[in-house]
C-alpha cells in the first residue's frame, strides 16, 4: 500500500495530521537544502519517537571501511559517504521545566508545510503537556540560496493557558553518527568548542579525510515582536555547545527564538579562517533578519522556478509531483561548483553514501542542461573530466592498460567505493553514460569545444576500456563482451548485454568521429592530446575492429534484440501474472529466484532505445516495447520515466501517464515503501524528462535544433514547461487542441514542431 | 615458491631449523587431535612472536553474525564456525625469573617431530637466554585416541650451564578468541574457575549456542625423574587459571612438569556432571601416566595403520606424504559419532569455518568406507538425514516447495551458513553429492537397506529440488538449469553448468529407481515414505520429464560437453602460457577478469566424468581431458586428486604422477602459500584416491564386486595399500613388475584384475 497522507497542493507539500508512523517519511520529504548544504526535517525540539537525524554538507564525506562477506581481488577498501554533519537546527524547549516532545504530549492543529514555491518549511501545532499548559507553537526554517553557508530558523511558542517561564536551549550538537556506518565508528574528531554572547561554534574535523568544518550559532529573542535580553547559561559538553534562555511570559504572550546556523569548510577557506568566518556568517544573517532573508530566498526561488517551471492544470496532484521533483534537483545541486553532484538521496538520507552515480549522466544532465545555463551542464562534466586520472588508475588495478580508463560505479572523489563485485566489477554500461553525457552536453548546446579542449581525452580513455573489454569470440566470428551487469541488476554476470554491447559500439565510433573532427578543426588540441595519450591510427583501427564486428544478441522468432545471451530460456511469464503479495520481488524472492526470472528491474534494452531513438524506427521501437515492457516490474526509480517518455513516443499515451504518475508521486506516496530513508533525488530528473521528452516530444535535431511533436494526456487540461535553449528562454504550452510557443529572448529561433519548422519571434506567442 | 623446510622421513613430519617465518606454518602442519578435539602445535611456554592460536573441539561452534556488503533476501544471518576452544596447553616457563621465548632467544638444535606411526609430537631445542643461562628443553605431547577427552604433555628442562630457580607456571587460559571473528566479539561466557591441589578447571559456556564445556588441567612435577612435591601458588583471573611451581635446579639437574588436560561438553554429559566429568579425566590420565598413555597411543595408531596404510618404496617425500594425509584425516574425524563431521581445515585453522562442506560426500567417504568399518561412512550419511528437515526449511526459504530439500554449501547444525550469494543459492550441485554418496555407500557396502531405513526420503526430497530448479526452455525445446555456480567457481551465475545438469537428471533416475526397488522389497518402508512425502505415480513421471530431455551444453567442433552455455565464446589460452607472475590468479587477477576468462579452479565437467566414469568411452574421456585439462588452474585444492585419477585411467601416468605430487604434499610444500592458515583436509582423501583408485585403479563394478587395473609410476619401486571391503581386509602391492593380493579375512573373495576375475583366499597371497 502507497502512502496518501500528503495533502494535494500546486506550490506546497503539506502535512495536517500529527502521526508518529509518519515522522520519518516526512523528515525525507520535507527536506530542504540549497546545493552546498541541506538537511532533513527534524524538529527543533526533542523527538523521542522514531527518526533519522540527517544535516549534510556537499562534498564533506568519509571513507568508511568496506565490509563484505568474503574479500575479491580488486575491491575497494572504503564505501565513501556523505557524513552526517553537526546539527545546528536543534532547540530544547521548555514549558515550566516540563521538556516539548511531539511524542509525549497531546497534538492538535498541527500543520508542516514546505513552500516550494519561496523555498521554506513551517511547523505549526498545538502542544497540551502532560502538566498540563497548553501552547501554539510556529516554526519557520529555511536553508538560504543566496548566502549558501546559512540556514535560519524562526520558533515561537505562545502560552495559551498559563503564565510562567519558557526555556530555551539553543545548542549545537557533534556527537551526531551515520547510521549506515559499517563499524559504528564516530567520524568526527572535535578541535575547538568557542562560545561567546549569544553565539558560538563547534570546530571539528573529519577522520582520515580531515575536512575541517566550523558549526555555528547566533541567538535573538523576542517577545511579544519585541527583542529581548535574557540571561544566557552556557553549558559546554564534550561534543555540544547549549546556551539556556529563561523567558517569563504570562498567559497570551508569544516567546520567540531566532537561531541563525552556518557551515563553513576547508573546501572553501583555509583552515584559520574558518572560526572567524563562521561567527561572522551568523553575524551577518542575524543583522540581515529573518524576514529579509525570507524574502532573499522567495526572490532566489522565483528565478529557478522562471526557467525550470512546469504548470499543469487539471491535475493538482501530477502538479505538486512535478514540483516537488523540480524542487528537490535545485535544493540538491545548483550546478555552481564543479567539485560537488548529485546523490541518489541528495540531502534527504544516507542511503548509497550520498555519492556519483552514472544517473548524472544518463539523468540528471538533460533536466540541468534544460533549466539552467550551460555551464551548470559542463560543471557536471568537469567533475568526470578532473577525475579521469582516478578511472584510468581504476581500469589498471583491474588489469586493463595503456589508459584505458573505467569510471567508479559510485564515488565521492574518482575513486571507485562499491563493492558488490556483480556491480564493481560489471556493470559496466556507466562508461559509456560518461560518453553520452558529453555527447548530449555537445549536441544541446552546440559547445564542440568541449571536446577538445576536455572531453577527448575521456572519450579516448573509455574507448579504449571497450577495445580492451571485449574479446573475439571464434564462435559467434565476432566481438563479445562477456560477463556483465547491465542497467537491469535483476540480471548479473551475464553475455552480451545488448545495452553494453550497443553503448560499447557507439562510444568506440563516436570517439573515430570525434578526433577526426578534432584533427581537422582544433590541431592544436589535436597534437595536445595525441602526444599525451600516444594515440596512434593503428590502435583507433583496432578499436574499429571491434565497434564493426560487435555482436548483438538478436531472436528471430520475436524479431526483437535480446537483453542478452539466452535470455529466451527463461519462463516469460508477464509481471501482470504475479501474485500482488510476491510484489516488490526484490523484498519477497530469494537473489537466486530473481537471477533466473525474466524481471527486468528497471528499463535496459528500452534504455538504450531510449538513448538512441533516432537509431530505430517507430516499429522497432513498438515491438521491443511490447516485448520488455510485460516483464519489467520497475523496481529501479529510474526505469518507469524511460518507459513513460517510450510510450508517449510510439503513441501509448495511457501507459505513459501511468508511468509519469509513478515517477512523479514515487516519493510523495512512497511507491517502494522506502521513502523513510531519504527522496530518490536523481529519478527527479526522469521525471521531468518524461514530461518534456516524453508529452512535449522534445528532441535535439542532429543540427542541435529542437524538435516538438506534443501530445497531452486526457486528464490533463493543459501544461507548460520551459527550456533554456542556447541560452534563451522557450516557454511551450501544451492545451487539449492547441500548442503555444513563447520566446524570451534575444533572436529569433527556428525549432521543428510536428515535424514542420516553425520560427518562434522573442516575446511573441505563435500557436500550432 | 613453495616452502621446502620440512625433512624428508617416511614416518614422520619433521623440522630441524627453528626458522620464526616457518612457525605458523608448522603450527598447522604439526597439529594433532583425536577426531573429538585437536590443536595446533603453539608452542606450551611463552611465544611473542606470530602465532595463530588454535584448540578445537569438535561440534561446538559459534553462530557468528553474518557480514556482508549488501543484503539479499534469503541470506542466512549467522555463519557458524568452529570455536577456539580454552587453551590447556600453556605452561609459563621462567629460568632463574626470566621467561622463556624462543623468539627472544637464542635456540639451536632444534627439532620438531610429528611421529605419525605413534600419534605423538616432540620438540627439542637448547635455548640460551639473553641473561645467559642455557637450557635444554625436551617436550613431547600427545591428545589420546583412546581416551578421547584427555591430552597430556611431558615437559623437560635442563639446567645446562648454571644452577637456580626454573619456575612452571601451568595455566587454563579461557580468554581466547577466533582470528576470524567477524565482529571481534567474545564467544565465550565463564562461569566457574575451581582450583586445588595440583588441579583445576574452568567452566565455560558459549554464548548463543549454550554448549558448557569444562576444560581442566592436572600437574605432577619431578626432578631428575623423580616425584617432587612443590608448594603451588595459585593464581585466578577473570578468564585463567594459573598455577606456579619454582623448582630449584643444580647445573645438570632436569625439572619435569607432566601436564594433562580435558575437554568435557554438554554433548556428551548433563550440564551438572561436567566439573565432576572433568577433574575426573584428568586425576585418571595423571594416574595412568605419560608414558602409559604414549603406549596405549601407539596401539591406537598401530589399529588405524592396519587398515588404512599405504606403503611407497622407492620415494620417501611420496611416503611421507600420503601417511600425512592419512594421519590428518583419521585426526580429525574417526566416525564413531554422527553429529560430527569433516571441516576442510579439520583442528588445524579457524578458515571456512571448520563447518561440512559437499568435500564430506565426494571426497572423504570413499577414504572412510576404504580404511574403515562401514559404520563410519554410514554416520558420514545419517548426519545429512539428520538434517533433512533443515534442507527442506532452506528450500522453501529460496521458494521451493513440496518437500524439496537444499542441503546448505556450508552448515553446523544443518542451517545454511554462507553468504556469498553466488555461492549460497547458487552452488547446487551440492544437493547432488548428498545422493551421489548414499549411492556411493550402497554400491560399496551392498547395504541397500539403507535407502528404505533412511536415504529414500533424501533422495525423493533432492529430486524434487531438481525437478523444479530446472524449467522448460522454450528456445532449446529442453529441460535447462539458469543461474548455477559449478564446481569450478570462477564461474559465477551460468547457464546449464554441465556437471549439474548430468547429476540433476542422474538424481531424479537414481530416485525413481530406487523408489521402485523399494516397492518391491521393502513394502512397508515404501508407505510409510510415500505417506510421509505424500509423493504420487503422477509426481515421479513429472520428474522423469525434466530427466528425460535436460539440456547439455555440446561442441560439435571440439566433440565434448561444454562445461556451461557459451563456453566457447572464451579466448581458450592454455593456463601453461599464462605468465608465472600472475599466479595464482585468484591473488593476481580482479574477479571479473577471472569470471571471463577460460580458466577452471577445479575439476568440473572432468569431476562428473570421475564420479560417472563407467558411462563415458575411454575416447571420450581423453577428449575432456584433453580439452579441460590444460585450461585448469587447481587453485582448489580439490581439483588435483580428479585430474589425477582420470589421468591415470586414461594411460597418462606422467600427468597423474604430476598431479599427486601436488594433491599429496599440497600442504608439506605449501603450493598454495597458505598453509600457516590450517591444512586441507579434506582434500587429503583426494589424495588416498589418486592411489587407490587412480594408481591402483580400484572401482566399484555394478554387481559390487571390486576391480582393479593396477599401474605404477615409472618413480616407485613399489606401493601397497589396504583396502576394508565387506568387513575383510585386503592389502594389494604393486610392483614394477607384478601384483600381489593379499586377504585377512573369513572367507574367499572375487575380484577383478586388469578385466579377469580372480579368487582371493584368506591368508595366502596372490601374485598378478
């Protein structure tokens, strides 16, 4: 059963009912963050019922030890992680010496809400203590876009029935742990607690990495809207600094407390500076005020929203998804830094270490290349770019040579931390999403200098990895790649993936493609990278060898490729055929089962039809869409939005709504019953692509030109998105009978709607 | 390199260098034990250099929890290993207060002797402190056979160059832990330490598993082998008991300190009777005397040798080797109980768990049905249908039903301990060995009574694994078995695994014709199975269907099964043109390199030719052995004995001579640079095989009679070996130029010789 507690809402995630069964899958959706830095939606105040306390800072993470059962040559030492960082969002409150605890108290009117819209999150409740005094509390929290090292918090209590005192205890707290650490081993080593008048902070490095990051705090107190001065009691514990505020209030009045909380870290300053630059962070936000900040962050949100908006009408739950989706991509990652990317959870949890996974490439770069400046795009390909020495040291210590590289399944810094070795040592298909996200990245924006000045030298690489990778087979008379994972983890160690095998092929070709292009047009370049790599023709010859004779699984019988070697001697038995109760597989059937089963985990063969639409005609791509699509049970976050934008693409429009709703609500109504560890970050992305790619048909033409061919579902009364395209602002609006086109921009812009090329004239509308 | 240190002897296990590198490894090569408990040979005094500490009991373990990478469903949570048990070995030894450690002194005439003939371990060396006292030290120790809860140490040390003080210090040492602990937990809880005069124990219980075990300890002390009484000073901490003798010495004298130690557990005493039990056991050993025991010990031994020796002229390395094996093998099992069984390490290493393996089934019975009454391998047999209940419990656990069993890749009690999953669920072949040695037993023994009595129900319970693993591919229009691990595990996760296919079919015919032999003769066994199994005509004709038409993987080209689908897509590279500096693979290569390459670990498709040789021409046999044979690597130790024996029955005498050296000194000269971690026992019964059945090429005809086809390597003068068959003994030697049989037994038998039968007549040799 999905969760349906999350009341429907076009700009906010709301939450009216106080249910502790609901705690933790709430602290995941409300999530805030601004891309440096974010956290889950803890209360301020003590919890003593279940939750997953969670504050991360982008780029700050830990090599924790492997643990596997029995040690394979090749596997890494450590799993990288995002740590859990110091928590400077916690106020203990108390009510005449009695502790506030949603969990020990009786609740009423109790509201969460997260304002996507101007990118904040407000609790309001009312608390009756076990004593018996009753308050009205309201909370507001933001994490701010702009001064992207600060978060801000607004707590007040109002005494209902009682006069007498209100405690609070502002602290900051370093004893905090990782709850998926695999040794239960503290990461954290404390050098300095500083406290001061009305602020302080913790300085702590982490262990083995030794980041050096600075916690901070500034406090202000009001009553009744007025600022007040109260005396502060300070208590300095091993890993935490309180500060202890007794307000005197009589019945009717409203205490308010102000904490203002920073990050800073060695990722940005120097390590002596990091003190003064974290008090004058909390300074700084304290003078500015809650509410210019509030109004800074509505202002920040409204100019992402201008260019990454989608509005439905019609549909107010497919409209909050949407939203949330979008809204969820920017708090994790802004694009401004080329060090940091996307986590599978973001911000919102722990789960796969908060690291790089092949879903930035495959996923997250079309929705950022489409909303934001390209430069944002090409940061995310930096980010490979500078850790290409990492992948070739990769491939080596796996046997491979002469600078053939593989990219890590997962990573924080270049180097590979996964260690499953089906999935480590297998799933190889990541290397090529490396090549098709430069590939997509040049296609879109036109930037073919990305190449040669960055991208040939990975393409290079990772071309020879396949060369390397594949073997002759005198059998089959031609190239193999035999043992493999593919994008479908429901399969392992297998022959021939065609999705592997295809990728392979490409990138092998595209690479020839490319450094003839760069021969001819950039020779400077061109010698550059030669004499680096010691390229010759004889090795790009050999490489072409394999890309030409490469084999690709194939059945006559149901003229479709098949996702691998003797794939037809399982039982295919639709997924629609399972009993609900043996449903998600992955949680009721033994690996074994799952191993030998026709499931499809997440979309593999579809996925490379997907890449490479343009490859295969309409039928081709109907007739391997009605063979997998029966047997793929969705398992994966990331295969419903695949199949969604394949449907709409040979006209299944019913299929692709179902898909796009799965994809869109999957965390809000908690589809995989996990939404409790944190957001599915990265399958946002899918979600948006299945509305642009997928209804609006957006393609780029092989001119870079784009392409429309919208479609609408029928419960839908109209949508509309926005694409930045060459850096002007394209707004498309798709009604039930009619599409509109609206250009903000500088000149004129020819794209192809339904085929036919229209011109769109900046701030005209044209409707097709 | 493989190590070369140990001296050449045909009855004994000798080392006459005290080298610190070599301690480990002689620690698991010197071990001793009765079948019931063992040890390593850790020095008794004081060592600080590297050591791996080890006392075993047999059948008392430890439910370690799991540790693995990644949960998979079905998993098991715990991975049961044998315990280090309490040391009772230890005896602090101080000259004149400075403590004796060979590591921190200065040793010459060393000498270690295993004497295998006799059961017994010796050690002598002078020792000159650093203070600069010399002494002389002569040890020797034996764990009875006979008494099978008692061990005992004789202690000598004489004062070479000074007169004083030579203190014992005794000890029980109870704070002893496994190596490969996952957790590093403690496994024991202690709760009682008794002292008194001269003796005292420590009564310990295991934590999880509750087994109580009291070790204790009895000292008698002389002087110039003279009865001494010393005053004792006792000593009790948490974990230990010590007890401390000072002996005054005048230059030349000898101190002697007798220790004798017992293991008592709960498996074989109420709880309340172990203190008693075992204070009991020492008093009584102390009573008997060292030398007595030493007498009785060589006795025992002399009984073991009768029926299980075999004798090689002409090759004292060859000699030495086989009685090594045979000696480790009647160490760690004798069969007279059938809750125990044959860990791989047997007591001399915590690897693998010290658990049962398929090695007890496809290895260890022949040797135990050849060298001993057939009740052992009959207890080898009732300890899995024992455990059918557990097998069954697995099954359904992976999703089978109706009673199919899966008899665990690694258990203790029954219940499936290991957690790699390629191995876990998918190393089935297993299930085959259990009813391939129910098979192997009736065929040697002609007790079929087994089967109605017991092996029916394993039987019908393994078939029907068979029947439902496997499915109907609609592509091969045959029965396939996806998603298996064969014997050779550097495949992982492969499609139709020759060897488990034939023994799935071959399974499912045994039992259907074993079910009808049962009808026939045992009417009343056959409806109390049938009932109990609710098994139906119609189910078996089920079975018989997949039997029937079950695929095997076949090259015409090369003419011979194909170890597993898409074999051939392989580059097939001869392992011998693979550079010595990436062996062993499995610590040079990563695993996927591995995985796709052609190279076997151990015997596969040649294994299932070993078991089933009487169903394959002698052509065909040299075609697999010729194909496989060059791409195997033996990095089992399991696969050499095969490759020996198949090699042998082929006519390629160089190659099987080759192949034993390997499989019978394996662990004497270290091939696989890993004996300081314990020694292979199990494969040692391998190596009884290669002469037995390889060499002698002794076989089972179909009417039980024995044949035998008897060659010898070009390197021998001669062997003999002793073989129990139908209760009588039968010794048979092999010269260059003749055979000869020889019966101690009640009555004639018939054999086959070189294909013509023969008559053996009690007490009279016969010469070939």
């Amino acid at each position: 059963m999905n969760k349906n507690y999350i009341v429907a809402d076009k700009w906010s995630i709301i939450e009216d009912v106080f249910d502790v069964e609901n705690v933790k899958a709430s602290e995941s959706l409300f999530s805030i963050g601004n891309g440096a830095m974010g956290q889950r939606a803890n209360f301020e105040e003590d919890y003593s019922g279940e939750t997953l306390q969670g504050s991360y800072i982008g780029g700050i993470y830990y090599p924790d030890k492997t643990r596997v059962g029995w040690w394979k040559n090749g596997y890494p030492e450590y799993f990288a992680k995002v740590l859990n960082a110091p928590n400077w969002i916690g106020i203990h409150i108390e009510i005449n010496k009695t502790n506030l605890d949603l969990n020990l108290c009786k609740v009423s009117n109790f509201r969460r809400e997260l304002n996507m819209k101007e990118g904040w999150l407000s609790r309001s409740f009312n608390a009756t203590l076990k004593t018996g005094e009753e308050i009205q509390v309201n909370t507001k929290r933001l994490i701010s876009i702009e001064l992207n090292e600060i978060g801000a918090i607004e707590y007040s209590v109002k005494a209902i029935n009682f006069s007498g005192e209100i405690t609070f205890s502002p602290y900051l707290d370093a004893s905090i742990v990782n709850e998926d650490s695999n040794y239960d081993e503290y990461f954290w080593k404390i050098l300095q607690v500083v406290d001061a008048e009305n602020n302080g902070c913790i300085y702590a490095k982490t262990l083995k990495t030794e980041f050096h990051v600075v916690t901070a705090m500034e406090i202000l107190l009001e009553l009744n809207n007025k600022k007040i001065n109260v005396l502060q009691e300070t208590k300095i514990e091993d890993k935490s600094l309180t500060y202890t505020y007794k307000v005197n209030v009589l019945e009717g009045d409203t205490a308010t407390i102000y904490k203002y909380g920073s990050y800073v870290s060695s990722l940005n300053y120097n390590n002596d500076e990091l003190l003064d630059a974290s008090l004058q962070n909390v300074k700084e936000a304290s003078l500015i005020g809650f509410k210019k900040l509030l109004k800074l962050q509505k202002h920040s949100w409204a100019e992402i929203w201008n260019t990454s908006d989608i509005i439905i009408e019609g549909d107010v739950k497919a409209q909050q998804g949407i939203r949330f989706n979008i809204f969820q991509l920017n708090q994790t990652y802004m694009g401004t830094d080329a060090r940091l990317n996307i986590g599978p959870k973001g911000f919102t949890g722990e789960k796969y270490g908060g690291s790089t996974y092949w879903d930035t490439e495959a996923y997250c770069i079309p929705f950022y290349m489409g909303t934001k400046s390209s430069d944002v795009a090409k940061n995310l390909l930096l980010y490979r770019y500078n850790q290409l020495d990492k992948a070739i040291e990769n491939a080596e210590k796996l046997g491979f040579k002469n600078g053939a590289a593989l990219y890590p399944m997962v990573t924080m810094n270049g180097e590979e931390c996964h260690n499953e070795w089906e999935i480590t040592f297998e799933e190889i298909h990541r290397n090529g999403a490396m090549i098709y996200g430069i590939y997509n990245y040049v296609n879109y924006t036109q930037d073919f200098e990305y190449i040669p000045k960055y991208g040939l030298e990975v393409i290079i690489a990772v071309a020879r990895f396949w060369h390397q990778r594949a073997n002759f087979s005198k059998a089959k008379n031609q190239y193999v790649i035999l043992g493999v994972t593919g994008p479908n983890e429901y399969e392992n160690n297998v022959n021939n993936n065609y999705y592997t095998n295809y990728l392979a092929k490409w990138c092998i070709e595209y690479a020839v493609d490319c450094l003839n292009k760069v021969r001819d047009s950039y020779s400077e370049d061109f010698e550059r990278v030669i004499k680096q790599t010691n390229l010759t023709g004889e090795e790009t010859l050999e490489w072409l060898k394999v890309a030409e004779n490469m084999y690709f699984p194939f059945s006559e019988e149901h003229n479709v490729y098949l996702q691998q070697d003797n794939f037809l001697d399982k039982e295919l038995i639709p997924a629609s055929e399972l009993p609900k109760s043996e449903r998600p597989i992955n949680q009721k059937w033994s690996w074994d089962r799952i191993l030998r089963s026709c499931y499809i985990k997440q979309a593999d063969v579809l996925q490379g039809m997907y890449l490479f639409e343009s490859e295969f005609s309409k039928e081709e791509l109907e007739r391997h869409f009605d063979f997998y699509e029966p047997l793929t049970v969705h398992e994966s976050s990331l295969s419903a939005c695949v199949h969604s934008i394949l449907a709409a693409s040979i006209d299944r429009m019913p299929k692709a709504y179902e898909q796009y709703v799965r994809t869109s609500r999957l965390d809000l109504d908690d589809y995989n019953h996990e939404v409790d560890e944190g957001c599915h970050i990265t399958s946002m992305a899918g979600t948006w692509m299945s509305i642009v790619q997928g209804f609006g048909g957006m393609r780029v033409c092989v001119d870079g030109n784009l392409s429309f061919n919208p479609q609408i579902p029928e419960q839908w009364k109209s949508y509309s998105f926005t694409i930045i395209y060459r850096n002007q602002i394209l707004k498309i609006k798709v009604n039930q009978s009619e599409t509109t086109f609206e250009l903000e921009g500088t000149k004129d812009l020819q794209i192809k709607v339904n085929n036919k090329t229209i011109t769109v004239v900046p701030n005209n509308m044209i409707t097709v």
